[in-house]
C-alpha cells in the first residue's frame, strides 16, 4: 500500500510561528476526527501518517505589518520576524474542540451569529461589490486595499514565487515518491494550491512530474470561484489547451455559511471544463457547512477561521476516509 500523506498550506491573515501553528492545526484536525472515527484520530496522532505542512505566515505578518502599523501590538518579533504570540490562540481553541458535535447544528450556529453584524456587512458588502468592482477591472485593487496579504500574491511575481515555493518543494517531493497525497488547503492556500498544481503539470521544467496526481484535492474557505481571483491565477492568460492543472484525481469542495472570504461557495460551474476534458475524475461541491470559532480575545466569530474547519465533522469525514482507505 502507498504511504498516506497529508500535505497542508494554511490561509490569509495574521499567523503565530510555524511549530505553534503546526501544533494548532494538528489539534483542531485530530479532535474533528475524534468526531468521526477514532481510529483514523489515532493514526495522524501517532503520526502513522506523513504530515507536512507548508508555512508562509512570517510572509503574511511583514504583508499586514507593511499595510497596517497597528498590528504591531499583537505581534511578537523574533530574529527580525513578526509573530502571533505562542498559546493566543489556545482559550478560543478549546471553546472550538470541547463544543458538543451535537451542538453543531444550524439552530446552534444562528445562535452562535446572532450579534455578529461585522461578519454578515462584509459578507453581504461582498456579494454586492464584487461583481460591480470586476466589471470595471477593479476588484484586484480593491482586494489590495481591504486584504494586503492575498492583494500582494494577486498583484506581485516576487511575492507570489516567495509563497509558491513554501509548497513547491515539499509537494514535487512527495509527488516524485509515489505516494498517496491528499493536498489540504484553506483560503489563499488554495490560490497557491492551484498555481503550483498547474506549474507542475504544465511547465516543461517539471516534466519529471507530469506522471503524478494528488489523489485529494481539499479545498476549504476557497476563494478560486471570485471572478478577481480567477484572472489572477497563473493559468488565465494561457492559451485555450494549456489551461488548468492537471494531476488532480479528485477535487472536494468544502465552505462555509457567511465565509466572507468564498462568499461563491461552488467550483464545479467554474471548474467544469476540467471534467469535460478529462483533467480531473471529479469535482465535488459540499453542501455549506456552519463553523463555530469564536475569538476569546475579541468575542467575535469567526466563519472562515481554519481551525474550525478542521475540527467540523464533515471536514473530518473526508480525511478520515481517505487516511483509512485501502
């Protein structure tokens, strides 16, 4: 049986250092699937499963850092670098692991949202602006403006090569060895997931590539269906026959209710021709899940936060069926 390995690209926004947002993710991911199946729990525990994890979050905090001074007092600097404090994160996250699965209902989730205005303005504000900002060729900018981090990987080469290669070299690595890989991304992740996907089946220089798929493709909190989004992809301006990757076996699709950042939930409409043309064997879009993150610091919640991805039952299925597959 091929080695089960599980490849991980983080999101946008503001990070703690790499050791510490490793710890956290791998938490949040082992109680979801406590939720689910113990067995598959115990094997990425005892690391019966390969895990890597590709980080660019010193990358994000100089970005925030650069467009907004006033992150300054959260951050913690080391050796030049700037840090979400170790353990921030650690009240909100055992409020997220200790919630009852069967309190994670949409009759819990509305309680959960019920003082949130900040979250449904901006979601609604989204939905409203976006198609009117990309009829004028402005919504890159206006994505600049409000998300510096995710504006610079749509807009600067050097940033975006800078972020690639954190996942470049550790997915052609796990690729070139035959192994079942399950590539698990979340949010501007994804972004950085489908450029280097499309870099490794389409570029001459990874030809030694071309052979090898990621059997799973999980997307979560993924912006790639926003139309600004799509023209900035590496892929856009490609000739007709050298667009999309295509070493994915099979493309699961999961976002959740009131997610500011994948507001258009679905990839299939977006995506379909990968199908017609054989490029991938499926494309799975989720029904809308609800999350339950909430801020200890700020009392907020927060839809799109990837710890709660992780630990949601419906996330936690699809990795545990893939780790205890044959």
């Amino acid at each position: 049986m091929k080695t089960k390995h599980l490849v991980i690209i983080h999101g946008r926004d503001k990070k703690p250092r790499c050791d510490e947002m490793l710890r956290l993710i791998k938490k949040a991911l082992i109680a979801g699937l406590r939720r689910v199946n113990e067995e598959a729990a115990q094997k990425l525990e005892q690391e019966q499963i390969l895990l890597t994890f590709s980080y660019y979050g010193d990358i994000n905090n100089r970005l925030l850092l650069e467009s907004r001074p006033r992150y300054r007092k959260l951050f913690e600097e080391d050796d030049g670098d700037f840090y979400v404090p170790d353990h921030y994160y650690d009240e909100s996250m055992e409020q997220l692991i200790n919630r009852p699965t069967d309190h994670m209902t949409p009759e819990e989730y509305e309680r959960l949202m019920a003082n949130e205005p900040t979250i449904h303005f901006y979601d609604d504000a989204a939905k409203i602006l976006s198609p009117y900002l990309s009829l004028f060729g402005m919504s890159t900018r206006a994505i600049k403006r409000i998300l510096p981090d995710l504006g610079a990987y749509l807009t600067s080469r050097v940033i975006g090569s800078q972020i690639r290669e954190r996942l470049q070299s550790p997915l052609a690595k796990a690729l070139s060895s035959g192994e079942d890989v399950m590539l698990l991304s979340h949010s501007m992740g994804c972004m950085v997931a489908y450029d280097v996907l499309w870099k490794f089946s389409r570029m001459s220089e990874y030809k030694h590539l071309w052979e090898h798929k990621v059997n799973e493709w999980l997307t979560l909190g993924n912006p790639l269906g926003e139309p600004a989004v799509k023209r900035s992809l590496y892929d856009s301006n490609e000739p007709d026959d050298g667009m999309y990757p295509a070493n994915i076996r099979h493309w699961t699709n999961i976002n959740a209710e009131d997610d500011y950042i994948a507001h258009d939930a679905t990839v299939e409409d977006d995506f379909h021709l990968m199908l017609n043309r054989n490029l991938i064997e499926s494309i799975d879009d989720q029904p809308l899940i609800q999350t339950f993150w909430k801020d200890s610091h700020t009392g907020r919640s927060n839809p799109h936060n990837f710890f709660a991805y992780l630990n949601h039952t419906k996330v936690a299925e699809h990795v545990a069926d893939w780790i205890l597959r044959s």
